[in-house]
C-alpha cells in the first residue's frame, strides 16, 4: 500500500509536460569532403530556438513534442538545405544522421581576377574601382549571380561602389582613409584563407561585428584553428591580368596541447596577358598561430602581406583604338628589346594582428585585436622639365589634330625612351661645366601609411531568442604623402622646380632645387587622423518574427601636416593645419515575417551620416591646407523589400530598394592646360570639386535559382535601376596659379540634375544552367545582357560659363538645344556576353585533386565600354562646339574596353 502510496505521489510532482514524450533531435552537419561546417545555421521553423552548429559539426534540438518539423541549414557559399521530419511519442532520441551542404560554387569556382588597373590613372576614372562583391559571393542565386557573371563585367549591384563597401580581419576595417575605397592588393592572391568569410551580408543588411555602410559586410576571422586540417597545392593558369598562380596552404589543425598553425603563400607573375605592356609580379604570405590555453580562452597572432609589382594600362579616345586597336596601351615603349611601362604600382602594405578570444559564462564572448599596418604604396609616372610632354596620345599628336598622319602616329604610338635618355645625354652640362638637371624622368607618388587599430567585439545571449552584440573600433592614422624621384634615366639630378610657374622651388625653405635617385621632390605632407567608433546591435528572434536593430556613432580628427612651404601659399602649405572634427550617427533596421518555413517577408532600412574622406576634406593636399568648399558629412537614406523563398526546388528572391545621398562632395583630379592672370596657358594639375551632391539609386532585383533534375540547376538574376544626380550642385576649382574658382567664376552650380551615375551598367541580366554530375565533375554556361552604363562627367562643361560670355551674358550660337547636345552624357551600347565553366574533381584515399576551367567572354565582344570619362578641358562653348564638328575630336571620352575571351583555369591537390 505504501509503494502504491509513492508512486502516486511521485507522478503527481512530475511536470505536466513528462507525461509527453520529450525528444531530443540531433544531425552533423558536413561538406562533401566529410569536414565539419561549423557556425551553420539551423533554423526550426515551428520555434524560436534557432541553434549555431559547434566546432564538430554538432546540433541539436531538446524537448520536442511530437509532431511535424522542418528545419533550414544554412552557410554563407554552401547551398542551403531543407529537411522535413517527424517526432512520434515513443522518441527519446531522433538521429538525423549526416546533413552535408554542397559548397555552392563548385570546387575553387569562385576564383575571380580583379583587375583595378583602371584606379591607377590620375587623368580620371573615379568611378571605376573593382567591388567587393568580386570577391565572394553571398548565400543567395542574385549574388552568386551577380557576383561571378556579371561581376567580371564591371557590375554593381544597386550601383553601390567600392566607396561604400567593408571588409573586416578580425574586426579591423580594410577601408583606406585617403578615399575610403579597400584596396585587395594588401591581401592579393590568398584564396584558401579568404575563401569562406566568417560572415557576409549583403547590402544594408545589418551586421554582428560593425555598422556596415550600403554596399555590405565581408567580415574574416583568421583564427588558425577555424581552418581545416590539411595540405592544399594549387596551380593557375590565367590570361586576365597575369599568367601564372601557384598557392600553396598548410592547417595543423588543434593539437592536443593546444597549439594551431596555418600558413599560406602564392606568387602571380606574368606579361602581355592581353593588353600591351602590362605585367605583374606579385608575392602573398599569410601566418596564422593560435595558443589556446583553454575551452574558453586563446590567442591568435596573424600576419600578411602581399608584395605587388604591376604595370597599368591606359584609358584612350575612340580615336586612339580606331587606329591601334582595343589592346593598345600608351603607357609603354621598347627600352633596350624589352617593354617598359611607365605606370608602375609597386605596393606592400603588411598588417600584423593579435587577437583575445574569452568566452565568458555560458552565453558571452569577448573578442579583441591590436593591429598594426605599414607599408607604402608608390605609384610612377614619366614627369618632365621644359620639354615636350612624352605621351605619345598627347591630342597635338594625333592625326586628328593635323600635324601627324596616321602612319606617323603608329610609328610613334609608344614612349620613345632612347630619346627621353638621349635628351638627358644632351643636357647634362651646362656651358661652364657645372652639371645641369633631367629633362626627363620618372617619379613616384608614395604613400606611406602607418594604421593602429584595436577593435573589441562583445556578444552575449540575453535570452535564448535575444542576442546583443558591442563593437568598438579606434584607430590611429599617420598617412606619410610624397613624390620622389624613381629614375633620373641617365641625368645627373632633376629640378625640385615649377616649370610651369617661373621656376619657383616646389619649398622655398630648401635653396638646395636638385633632386637625386630616391630623394623627395614636388611636394611632401603628413595626414592625421584619430577615429573612434561605438556600434550595438539587437536580435530577437520569434516564432513569426525576427527582428535586428543596429545603432552607432563616430568622431573622428583629421589634420595636415605639410612639409614644404610654396611660394604662392606661403601661409596655408607648412606645418601643421587646423583639425578637421567630425561627428558621424546611424540605425539600421532589419525585419524578418516567417510565413512559414520556406517564404519569408524582410524589410531592411538604414539611415546615417558618412564623413569626409581625406580626399573629399583637403581640396588640393599636395599643396595647401585649403578645406573643399562646402565639404560636410554625407547623410545616406536607404530601404529595400523582399519576398525570399528557400525551397528544395526554387530559392528565389525579388527585392525592391530605394537609396538617397544628400550632401555628397566628389572630387576630379586632371592635369589640363589653364590661362593665368596674364593669358599665358600653362599645364598644371587641376582639382574640381562638386560639393551638395544629391543621387538616388532605385531599383528591383530578381534572383532565383530552380532545380530542374536533381543534377541540372536553373540560375538568373535581373536588376533594373535608375541612378541619377538629383540636383545640380555646388561647383569650385582649385590650381597652384590661379587658387579658388567658385561660383562667381563659373557663373553658377553645375547644371547636373538627371544625369545618370557612372560606373556600373544601371540594367543587368544573366540566366544559366549548372549541371552537377554524381561522379564529382560539373559544367556550366551563363547567357548575360548588360544595359544602360554611362561616361562619367566631368562638371564644368554644366555651368553657366560653358555658354555664357565675359559679360555674363548668353553666347547666340548657344542656344539651349546646341548646349544640350553639347553637354549629352554619352550613353554606351548595351552588350550580351557569353560565359562557361566546368570542372572535376577525383579522390584517391586522402588526397582529393580538382580541375576547374571558366571562361569569359566567349564570344570575344570587344564593343562593351567597362568604363570612360569626359575629359575636363572644354570648357569653352566655341572650342566645344568646333570640336564636336570634327571627325575625330581633340577631347572626346577616354574609355576602357573589355578584354574579350578571358580565361581561368585551376588545378589544386588537398590532402
């Protein structure tokens, strides 16, 4: 009686709920190599208890009541997969088994060549810079897309630039100070350690580790441990912007005392891939060691670099590849039987980290770097001294402008540089015997930066569907700025003079004017920055709901430091500026409505003020510590909607968004002949600076991706955008012999209003078909449609000067509808490009080997403008209107083409 008695009392205690069966449901989660894929996402869709899988693949789901489940595994370049199951009453315990994610891109299909030649030129391009997003691909068929197709034809998605794009190692931002763009030579050539980023989100989506800016977070960590245990040898063979690439990598994995080490190297070496001149010698080197002194505690150090020495191509007239050719590059000429570019790049900028990683409790994480950068980055150019300007496209040397025929220019289309050194022979004394300087040389513009950075990341699990994330950033800046003399080519010093401006020394301190090999010349400055970041975010996650809140705030001091005092700025050139302060704030918004467990509705928004650069702050830094007339904070409003859809058979994603710039400031930077106060034309570097800029970027994308048999895959995306200036703007122009030039001088704003962005094709369209063999081989096509791309403007020729008279008075032959064909932004022809790929991959015990091939381009269409811009010279009605009569005009557009057929081709052995 009593057991009876016990046994009663003892259910009666029980919680209602263990009279239900409780079963705890578990799986791994793999790749195809069996390798666990940890940090995957496992969403269940019947509750808010989304789980992150762990280290060994691991995951689970605890006290599940019967019934009918699905959940959703994903990870950034994997395919994401979906299961369904079910929970009987008699489980305790369910065994998924193995879930294994097919990487997304096939086995090293991702491998993209940046070619960001066009950023080297300081006669324009300012809106072609490569992106982010030729890079690595998100998780989803538009940004595959995107990415990987249509990428390697200059396109951006929602016409977001290089600008506004991060990338982060270990929470320290990769963005440069000068322009804000990133610069992916500083990690050039390692693919196996940058291949999966740690997170990547697309857009204004927001993210754990930062704030983010329009473009999207691609987030690194370089935790040796985080890497898989193995040996991978690679081999490349390219013709894009070098020849050959061989990458070699090697993870110890974690050893038992605690200890991880990976480490990576690769050279890219090669010339005359397809465009004349061009070559490139480029060294990577990555370490990565890890000391864990606990489950909850370690420390990683991180080191690379990547030492690149690369030649330039040069933008051209129509006219200029009407007569020589789309590869033509007059950068170049025969020195001694070999090719010698004039535009060198020669950049080594290493960064050194070391990474705290503290768990702390059950549910905290506390993750802190210290890192330091330095390096230069020197970039060349032939310079002159009372000569002949050499290049050999300088427009009085075309046959359009009458003294050359076309014969005659062919002859001497490339840089002579016998001659360039003879006229140095014949100039090296003077009659009394004393040494005279170059007439011609070689300078570089060098930059040498030294960057501390220390970032801390915070998160902890309030609840187990509430997630808080802390980011601080500080970072320190000094930016050493000079030109310097590379090659006297043969002369025995060169003139640290203004030739252009009665020969007054470039520092009037130094009454030494010689320049030798290696020394400083032309100007020389120092920029300073301190900048401090503060950002926290919020995720709650319901079981219809997810909802993501990110806040921040910056200030930031930024001054110059300038090293020689000019004789026309006396007072504004040496020493140390006033501090240029600025205040940044933002929030993002995030908003995600399950509708079940494959269709969802988000809302993302964001809305912030974005600083000054260095570039956009000091109008003409070589020079003068002059601040840019009406510079201010950019403030950016930004909203998109989608419907997202992650089924078995179609993943599919349309989105609509809406981008507002107010305030920008954008600079131009050209070298142009101007009249000086005593009519005399003289050649000088020009700085137009347009300030209360106003864009809009508005547009649909439609991404989707259909399995059609369990081996055939439909992919396609489509943009369709609209980017356009607003309103016109403020305009001003800065040069050393004729100071400030605003309003009162060009008569007005720069007449800007409704004409298109430059830089990306405002129309794109890309469908393809996969095929993924069960026997490890696979093949692809994609079919791509690109539209709408424009020349980039240059402002001046949009202000009322271009029409008017000395009186102010409208010119009669400039009638509005002359002006207006005038000034017409050239819109380029839309162009269909042809891509492929294949591949296969073989397993012999541990060792696993790959081929992979892809081509661009297929059917060789050289007609396809990547880039162009206006040349910023006529400025005159008269001279306008004469030379657009012309069959060949002085001042047309210079413009790049693409390369035609371009190929990839990649051979690694892991084991």
């Amino acid at each position: 009686m009593i057991k009876k008695l016990s046994l009663i009392s003892l259910f009666t205690l029980l919680p209602a709920s263990y009279y239900f069966a409780q079963t705890t449901v578990f799986a791994y989660v793999k790749d195809q190599e069996g390798k666990p894929l940890e940090r995957a996402e496992v969403d269940l869709a019947q509750s808010v208890n989304d789980v992150t899988v762990d280290k060994i693949g691991y995951f689970q789901f605890v006290d599940l009541k019967p019934g009918h489940y699905l959940i959703t595994v994903t990870k950034p370049n994997f395919e994401s997969k979906i299961l369904e199951f079910d929970v009987t009453a008699d489980e305790k315990r369910k065994n998924l088994g193995v879930i294994t994610l097919s990487n997304s891109g096939g086995s090293d299909a991702g491998v993209v060549v940046v070619d960001d030649s066009a950023s080297d030129t300081e006669d324009g391009g300012s809106a072609m810079q490569p992106t982010v997003g030729l890079l690595s691909s998100g998780r989803d068929a538009f940004q595959n897309v995107s990415a990987f197709e249509l990428g390697a034809y200059w396109f951006r998605p929602r016409g977001v630039d290089n600008r506004f794009e991060d990338v982060f190692f270990n929470g320290v931002p990769m963005s440069k100070n000068d322009d804000g763009r990133i610069d992916f030579s500083n990690w050039g050539g390692l693919n196996d350690v940058t291949r999966y980023p740690y997170e990547n989100v697309d857009n204004i989506t927001p993210s754990e580790y930062t704030f983010g800016n329009l473009g999207g977070v691609v987030y690194y960590n370089t935790r040796a441990s985080s890497y898989r245990k193995q040996t991978s040898l690679a081999y490349s063979f390219t013709n894009r912007s070098y020849l050959h690439r061989a990458l070699a990598t090697y993870s110890s994995g974690l050893s038992k005392k605690g200890w991880a080490f990976t480490f990576s190297g690769s050279r890219r070496w090669g010339d005359n891939a397809i465009i004349d001149g061009v070559y490139q010698d480029a060294y990577a080197y990555f370490g990565s060691i890890e000391k864990q002194f606990s489950d909850r505690h370690s420390i990683n150090l991180t080191g690379f670099g990547s030492p690149t020495y690369r030649a330039s191509n040069s933008p051209n007239t129509q006219e200029v590849y009407d007569i020589m050719g789309k590869n033509y590059n007059s950068y170049w000429g025969w020195q001694d039987g070999e090719k010698r570019n004039s535009r060198i790049r020669n950049v080594f900028e290493p960064i050194f980290m070391l990474t705290d990683y503290l768990k702390i409790g059950k549910n905290s994480n506390w993750t802190n770097t210290l890192s330091y950068q330095f390096g230069s980055d020197a970039r060349s150019r032939l310079d002159w001294f009372h000569a002949a300007d050499p290049n050999p496209t300088y427009y009085r040397k075309l046959p359009g402008y009458g003294l050359l025929t076309e014969e005659e220019f062919k002859a001497q289309s490339q840089i002579d540089w016998n001659s360039l050194y003879s006229a140095n022979r014949l100039n090296l004394k003077n009659p009394d015997g004393t040494d005279r300087g170059a007439v011609y040389s070689v300078v570089e513009d060098v930059n040498k930066d030294q960057t501390f950075n220390f970032a801390s990341h915070f998160d902890t699990r309030l609840k187990d569907n509430w997630k808080l994330n802390i980011n601080f950033n500080y970072q320190n800046l000094k930016s050493d700025n000079f030109r310097r003399v590379k090659d006297l080519l043969g002369a025995n010093f060169a003139y640290n003079q203004n030739a252009f401006d009665g020969d007054v020394s470039y520092n009037i301190d130094d009454p030494n004017v010689q320049a030798k090999e290696g020394d400083r010349t032309q100007y020389s400055y120092l920029l300073n920055k301190n900048h401090y970041s503060l950002n926290l975010s919020s995720e709650v996650d319901f079981a219809k709901w997810n909802v993501v809140a990110s806040i921040f705030s910056s200030y930031s001091e930024s001054y110059r430091e300038g090293n020689y005092r000019s004789y026309r700025f006396q007072n504004n050139s040496k020493g140390k500026s006033a501090v240029y302060d600025a205040l940044d704030a933002g929030i993002k918004a995030k908003i995600t409505y399950k509708i079940d467990g494959k269709n969802f509705i988000v809302y993302d928004g964001a809305y912030f003020s974005l600083a000054p650069t260095f570039n956009e702050i000091y109008i003409n830094p070589r020079t003068v510590d002059f601040l840019t007339p009406g510079v201010r904070n950019q403030v950016i409003n930004s909203n998109d909607l989608s419907y997202i859809m992650r089924g078995q058979i179609l993943k599919l994603r349309i989105s609509g968004f809406l981008t507002t710039i107010s305030n920008a400031t954008e600079i131009a930077r050209y070298y142009a002949d101007v009249q000086s106060g005593s009519g005399t034309s003289l050649s000088t570097l020009v700085n137009e600076a347009m300030s209360n800029v106003n864009k809009r970027y508005i547009g649909a994308e439609l991404g989707f991706d259909v399995k059609i048999l369990p081996t055939l895959n439909a992919t396609g995306a489509a943009s369709v955008g609209e980017y356009k200036y607003t309103s016109d703007a403020d305009i001003a122009t800065f040069d050393d012999i004729n100071r400030f030039r605003g309003e009162e001088f060009w008569k007005g704003k720069a007449q800007i209003k409704n004409y298109k962005v430059a830089g990306t094709p405002q129309k794109a369209f890309s469908f393809g078909l996969k095929y993924n063999s069960p026997k490890y081989w696979w093949v692809g096509a994609s079919a791509n449609y690109l539209m709408d791309q424009y020349v980039d403007i240059s402002a001046l020729n949009k202000t009322p000067y271009f029409y008017t008279d000395a009186g102010g008075d409208r010119i009669e032959a400039a009638t509005p509808d002359t002006v207006s064909k005038l000034t017409a932004q050239q819109k380029f022809d839309d162009q269909f490009m042809l891509n492929a790929n294949a591949g296969k991959s073989f397993v012999f015990g541990k060792y696993r080997m790959g081929i992979s091939v892809s081509v661009n381009n297929i059917l060789n269409n050289r007609n396809y403008v990547t880039g162009g811009f206006e040349q910023g010279r006529n400025v005159n009605f008269d001279d306008a209107l004469a030379d657009s009569q012309r069959a060949r005009p002085y001042f047309g557009p210079k413009l790049w083409y693409d390369k035609g057929i371009t190929f990839f081709t990649n051979v690694y052995l892991r084991f």
